[in-house]
C-alpha cells in the first residue's frame, strides 16, 4: 500500500482568529475550531501513522482525527510552534517595520528571544527524514502549525528556509507530499476543499 505524507494545520484558535502571533502559549480550539477538526476528521483518510504537536491545538485536531480513524496520536516535540519569545500572543504591530525586515532576511535572526526560522527548519527536516519511508508505505497525518508546515514543503521543494515568508497556510488547511520517490513531491498545498467553508466564533 503506498501513501502521503499529509500536513495539517490545527483547528481555529480566539488568538488565530484575532490575527494574533501564536506561539507556545498553548490556546485551546475555539468552537469554530472544534468545528473544523471534526470536518478533517470526516475527510481524512484513516492513517498508518498520526502524529502531532504537543500544543493543545493541535492535540484536540489530532485527537478527533484519532477517533474516526481508530489510529493512535504520537506526539512529537518536532513538530511545535515556533517559539515568538516576547512576541507570542501579541500582533504584528508588535514588531516595528526594520524588525520583520530582518526577520525576513536571515532566517537565522531572533526578534525577541524566541526561536529562528532556521532552527525551526533543522528540527522539521529532522522529523520529514525519519517520517518519509513510512509515508511512501502508508499515510501518514501530522498535526501541526503554520511555521513548521512551511518548513516541512521547503524540505519537500529542497529550497531554503527563507522561502517560509512566501507562503500562507490556513486554519485547518491540509498539505500532501509524496514521499516514494527519489526525493519528495508536493502533491497539494494550502488544501480547503474538504473543510468547513468558515468557522463559527
């Protein structure tokens, strides 16, 4: 049986919905997320594998995925938030204009005591290696967050971390990479299709 790497984004937060940067703090869905997790759990495939981020967020998305599947949740420390540091939960009026320029670029840099793009990149690149021979058997559904989602299509394009500021990744939006062959494929990117057109508050 072959299979798919599929990346999800957890359901809807209060602080994603608000446009807020959410980090580590570790925010429970909203109702519309609820909603949202139930939709992916009805349209997903049942998994060889299911894993996700420690984060509530994306626990609850995984778990509801876990009971229409039947399959069990791994949790994986890879696959967590970046770390905003003194920028979690605040906007992006938060950081001034010469800040999110150098943010942008040197995926090295830390605005506020957080975490780099780049380091995001080495521990999801990590994880995408050691999970791209099961996925080539079987699928495998890893729930997770915007910033590692971005990392994990940049190791799946075998472009560099920066690419990260070019991309966009909705509330609950599914991304498939095709891991059997030589080196890894996106078969689908930012995916809604099968989702709740628009979460209740």
């Amino acid at each position: 049986m072959s299979g798919v790497l599929i990346l999800v984004r957890h359901g809807q937060t209060r602080a994603n919905r608000r446009g807020l940067m959410l980090g580590r703090a570790d925010e429970p869905l909203c109702d519309g997320g609820r909603e949202q997790a139930g939709a992916l759990a009805r349209a997903l495939p049942a998994p060889a594998r299911l894993i996700s981020s420690p984060l509530r967020r994306a626990r609850a998305t995984a778990e509801a995925i876990a009971v229409a599947s039947g399959t069990p949740v791994e949790v994986d420390e890879r696959w967590v938030e970046m770390d905003y540091g003194a920028l979690d939960g605040r906007p992006a009026s938060a950081l001034d204009a010469d800040g999110w320029r150098a943010w942008q670029d040197d995926p090295a840099h830390v605005p506020a005591g957080g975490e780099s793009v780049a380091e995001v990149g080495a521990r999801v690149r990590s994880a995408c290696g050691e999970l791209a021979g099961a996925a080539a058997d079987g699928d495998v559904v890893v729930v997770s967050h915007v910033s590692p989602i971005k990392a994990a299509i940049a190791w799946a394009l075998g472009v560099g971390d920066e690419v990260a500021w070019r991309m966009w990744v909705a509330d609950a939006a599914v991304c498939r990479i095709d891991t059997s062959g030589p080196a890894p494929r996106l078969l689908a990117f930012n995916d809604l299709t099968a989702h709740v057109a628009a979460p209740v508050p």
